[in-house]
C-alpha cells in the first residue's frame, strides 16, 4: 500500500527552509516532522509485517490531525514557493523604448553609450526594489529633466567651436 | 596681485565632491546618486553630465571609458577622476565662502532682518 507520509521529514524541513527563513515556526516544523517521522515508521512496521487495509485505515485515522496539517503545511510551501519563484524572475532589463530613443536625441555621439547605459543599470535596480512601473515612470522622468541640461551644454560648445572656427578662419 | 583665481558653482562643488568621495567608483550613475543623497532630492542625469563636462573642459577633471555590463546593456562606463586643479578649486571656493560666512551668526541676522 502507498503510504502517503513515507520519508516526509527531510523534505518537509528541505522545503520549509528553502521558502521560509522564519525561527518562530521553525520549532513547530520540528515537532510535526517528528510526528510525520513516528507515523513513517509505524506505516513501514505495518508494510513489513504485511498489514491489512483496515489497520491502515486505523493509522490514519489516529493521527488526522498531523496529516491535515500536514496538508495545510504543504499548500503553504507551494504558496511559498510560487511566490519565491515569481521574487527571484529577472526583471526585465529593456529600458522603455520611447523614452531611449527620446534620449538619443539630445544626446551628443559620445554621449550615447554611458548616459544611455547609467540609466539602464539604475532602471534595473529601481525595477527590482519598487517595480517595473515606478522604473519606468522614473525613467521618463529622468529623460525629461535631463533634456534641457544637454541641449543647452550642447548649444553653449556648438556655439564657441563656431566662433572659434570662424576665428581661426579669419586669422 | 596674485593670479586671479576661478571659483566653482554650487552644483559643479556638489559634483566635484562627489568624484572625489566616490574615488575609483566615479561614474555617471553613481556620481548621479551620490548628488542625490547630499541634496535630498532627485537629480536629471542630465545636469550631472553638463557639469562633468564643464568641469573636464575647465581641467578640473579626467575621464575615460571603462568596461561594460550586461545590466547596462553591454554599454561601457564613463569614469572620472578629480585632478589636482580640481582640488585647488574646491579649496579656494570653499576658503571664500569661510571669509565671507565668517563671524556672521545667520540665525540672528534672519530673525532681526525679517521680524
């Protein structure tokens, strides 16, 4: 007969400290591991000694209660684990296009692969610590505030290198 | 009379400091977050490059490129580093503004000028 508790513990404690770095249930994980474990081993006493279908019926219901918790024990670790699963999903790197190519306008051709790329590595911290949204919202921000700075430092060297070409031209 | 000397604007001091704070670190998004911790406020990367560059052309700065990463989107890094005319310049705007704040109590010159 499938035991259904057979050799839970070790999975049980692998699962519950790969999704939860709690101590405050760590003590009660324990103790329902070990009722999981004494009920393992009653199960595998009665597989060795060839039990009957109804003294499995017995086992299991003398210790309901442990295996209804550990029902709900194991909907959280799913819960957990789905939630850890979605925390750890990289984040989407792509700088909003509209914005990056907005920025690319006013910026000189030196200026397009570090100002561009500063950007990007702050989007991905901010993505990861506020999310995608807040990023990009700051992003535009960040293209919007910085537009009038560089057309203006661009203005004031354009206008100085003509001065000085038309100096030189006349000298 | 000594040479006359080129004193740095608010922003440009804020910056230079922020280069030299940072050290080795010094590029255009952690210089542009350095600026923003000190001023409590968000600052356009911007405003930052302008003046990295004003303060390059000026020698009071060096840069170079430096490496990329993938989180940058295989786009290389601007460097900076504080030359000693850089230093000087902080030092003689922050001289003149000890000379002028000196012996001046701005609590009480509020309070008196505007109550």
């Amino acid at each position: 007969m499938n035991w259904p508790v057979r050799n839970q513990k070790p999975k049980v404690i692998k699962l519950f400290s790969a999704v939860c770095d709690l101590d405050r249930y760590a003590t009660e994980m324990e103790m329902l591991a070990t009722c999981l474990q004494s009920i393992d081993e009653q199960a595998q006493l009665l597989n060795e000694l060839g039990g009957s279908p109804s003294e499995y019926e017995q086992l299991r219901i003398r210790h309901a209660s442990v295996l209804r918790k550990l029902r709900h024990v194991e909907i959280m670790i799913s819960l957990a684990s789905q939630r850890l699963s979605e925390a750890k999903a990289p984040v989407n790197t792509t700088t909003p296009q509209l914005g990056e190519r907005l920025l690319l306008l006013v910026l000189t051709k030196e200026e397009r692969v570090n100002i561009p790329g500063d950007l990007a590595e702050e989007y991905v911290e901010i993505a990861e610590k506020h999310g995608k949204r807040f990023a990009k919202m700051w992003y535009y921000k960040q293209v919007a505030a910085s537009a009038w700075p560089l057309i203006r430092k661009a203005l004031r060297w354009g206008m100085l290198a003509s001065i000085a070409e038309w100096i030189r031209r006349a000298v | 009379m000594s040479e006359p000397k080129d004193y740095l604007g608010h922003f440009e001091e804020i910056v230079l400091l922020a280069v030299l704070r940072l050290g080795e670190n010094a590029y255009g998004a952690k210089i542009r977050q350095t600026v923003a911790e000190a001023k409590e406020r968000d600052v356009s990367i911007g405003a930052i490059y302008a003046t990295l560059d004003r303060l390059e052309r000026k020698g009071y700065l060096k840069s170079w490129q430096g490496e990329a990463t993938p989180e940058r989107g295989g786009r290389a890094k601007r460097y900076f580093r504080a030359e000693g005319a850089g230093v000087q310049a902080l030092n003689e705007t922050n001289a003149a503004r000890n000379r002028l704040a000196n012996g001046l109590d701005f609590g009480l010159a509020c309070a008196g000028g505007i109550l």
